[in-house]
C-alpha cells in the first residue's frame, strides 16, 4: 500500500540521515530513485524549487513526493514519516540523556559517520557534474560531449567561486539559482 | 504564564522561522537566539549553543531537531509538538500548492531551458556544500581513507549501474568510528589529541 511505504521510507531517511540539508540529499536521491518515484533529473530540479521555497528540504521533498504518489494524504504521511524518527529521538534525549549527545561514544560515532556523509556528497556533485558534461553517463556508450553544458558549468562556476573568492561570502542560492534559469534561456533557447 | 499560551507562542515563532528561512536548519539558529534566547528569555545562550551539538549528532533535519527540543524544553511534550507542528506546516502547505501544478509548469520549453540552467546551478551548490563539511572534517588517517573510499565506490556504483543503500555505508561508518573509539584509551583530562 503506497501509503504505508511513503511512510516507511521518509522514516528510514528521517532516521538514518545525519547532518540535515545537502548531507541528506544522496541518501533521498538513492532512496526515491530505485523507487521510480522522481527520476535522478527530477530530484535535480526540486532541490532548486526546494531551495527557492522555504522550509528544510527533507520536509519539502517529503511533501513533494507525498503528493505526487498519494495526493493530500501522501503528503501528510510521507512528511509525518521524515519528522517522527527526529521528534522521538530528540525528546528521548532532551527528558533522558542530555548528557548523551556529549558521550564520547555518540561523538565517535559521529566521527565515523562524518567523512561518510561529506563523500556521498562530493560523489553525489561529481556524478551531477559528468553528466551535465557527457549526456549519456554513467551509461558508457553511446554518448555525446556536451559542449553548452561544460560553458554553463564553467561560467557558473567561476561566478559562485569568484564571488566566494573576492567578496568573502557565499552568492546567495536563489541568486545563482535565477542567474543559472536566465543563461540556460540563453543558451537552449525558447 | 497559561500553558495554552506557551504553546500557542511556541507554535506561532516556529511557524514563522518555516516560513521564512530559506536554506534550512543552520540558518535558524540565529534567529532561535534572537526569539527564544533575547525577546522571550525562555533559554539561555549556552543552551541555545546546545541545539546545535545536539541536533547533529541526532539524525534528522536540523530544523525538526531544534524545534523539537527547544519546544521540549520550554514546554514539555506538547510544547515539543506544537513547535515542531508549526516548523512543518508552512513547508506542507507551499510545497503541497507547488506539486499540483508543478508537472504542467515542466512542460513549457522555456521552463525546460531554464531547468537546464540550472541543473549546473545545484551541481555547484552540492559541491559548495561538500566543499564546506570538508573544510570543518577533522582530518585523521580514518576520514581520509573513507572519504576516499566512499567517493570512489559511489561513483564506481553509478558507472556499473549497481544499487546498494547508502544507509549501509552509514551505519558501516558509524560501526568503525565506535570501534575506533574503544580502542582510544580513556581520555585524560591534561590530553587535548
């Protein structure tokens, strides 16, 4: 029953991400991809919607796929399944163990845990990036260089980086987000 | 102060922080501080600097995590639930507005140029992202190999078309940072690494 499986899946993220934000995002994409319900391109364009609205994007994405599999309903469930595994943890620790998060063997944990997360994500841009430069990837044949894509990426990239670079700050998402949507315009057209 | 009020307070200031903060849960910290920690006086600084220690080493989004406990410690188990409620429920409401239209607005190919656009644009936001956890990683021979590792074996993973949960890997890790743990002697208190 889809209702019954939005549940446990958004819970099985809720509980097994660490991190929040960009750290959950490979382990939403696997999880939502190998179930046909947002293809790789989907997830993509919903972390720039998610990005663009406010709210944390577990819960966004939550909503999103919630609605498209189960409408209204899909949504609640799917949402209540990413919150719970938070809300029992957290009220578990701040009425029981306030101490426990400060436990050398919760943090090492953590410290196990870390570098785990922050290469799921470096794979998760690195995979996003060959295939925005090689149509096809990661399928080995049959694929073509795309050049419009390596400019985009180029110029992009220079403008976040540099920005970074010379103003010392990161250039606002939604600001590169509707910089990235005018140039796309531009260079794919109408 | 009536408990109803609390709880009416604590749902209303959550409701507006998942209104208005884009960029999820760290972004919320300051202005927890600024309503919870200074207009409010319902905790004090120190543990408002707790949230953060304690929402990272739970799982889950970082803004749930927080709601959940300052709505705990200001209010109990119904202070909890009404502060997390309110974090949520602008959230499910715009995003649940946006999914009924959003599959008819892709079709427009201008909207389809534009999505191309920016597909670059998030490819370089997760590799900020990625870029910024490293900066913080600590950098002992154990993250070094598995950052390496993990990287390398996900991308493997993509070309060979083969499907294993990254659910694993976490737990493997977490496994291995208990285990190196145990092996770390006690540590003394003159000892700083």
């Amino acid at each position: 029953m889809i209702f019954w499986q939005l549940f446990y899946v958004f819970f099985t993220i809720g509980l097994f991400t660490f991190g929040g934000g960009y750290a959950m995002i490979p382990l939403i994409k696997s999880e939502v991809v190998s179930r046909g319900w947002l293809t790789e391109e989907g997830v993509i364009q919903f972390i720039a919607v998610s990005e663009s609205t406010p709210g944390p994007f577990a819960i966004n994405i939550a909503t999103f796929i919630g609605t498209e599999q189960g409408g209204f309903l899909g949504a609640v469930v799917a949402t209540l399944g990413v919150v719970l595994p938070s809300f029992i943890v957290i009220l578990l620790v701040a009425a029981l163990f306030s101490a426990m998060a400060k436990n050398r063997y919760v943090q090492g944990a953590m410290n196990g845990i870390r570098p785990v997360v922050v290469g799921l994500i470096g794979a998760t841009g690195a995979l996003l990036v060959l295939a925005l430069v090689w149509t096809s990837f990661p399928s080995t044949q049959s694929g073509t260089f795309n050049r419009s894509g390596l400019v985009l990426l180029i110029d992009l990239a220079t403008l976040f980086f540099g920005y970074k670079l010379i103003r010392k700050k990161s250039l606002h998402p939604i600001a590169l987000i509707v910089i990235s949507a005018a140039l796309g315009i531009l260079v794919y057209g109408l | 102060m009536k408990k109803s009020k609390t709880y009416l307070t604590l749902f209303w200031t959550f409701f507006k922080l998942g209104l208005f903060t884009f960029g999820g849960g760290y972004a919320m910290i300051p202005l927890i501080q600024a309503e919870i920690g200074e207009r409010k006086k319902w905790m004090r600084t120190e543990e408002i600097l707790d949230i953060v220690i304690i929402a990272e080493s739970t799982p889950g989004p970082i803004a749930v995590n927080a709601a959940t406990y300052v709505g705990y410690k200001v209010g109990g188990f119904f202070g909890a639930l009404f502060a997390t409620l309110g974090l949520v429920l602008p959230s499910l409401g715009i995003i649940f507005g946006i999914s009924l239209f959003f599959d008819e607005f892709l079709q427009f190919s201008i909207v389809q140029s534009a999505f191309k656009g920016i597909e670059v644009a998030v490819a370089i936001l997760i590799l900020n992202a990625g870029l910024k956890l490293l900066k913080i990683l600590k950098k002992d021979l154990y993250s070094i190999i598995t950052l390496v590792l993990i990287f390398v074996l996900m991308i493997a993973m993509d070309v060979f078309a083969f499907d294993f949960s990254s659910i694993y890997l976490i737990l493997i890790g977490a496994g291995f940072g208990l285990f190196l743990e145990a092996l770390r002697k006690q540590p003394k208190k003159e000892e700083k690494q």
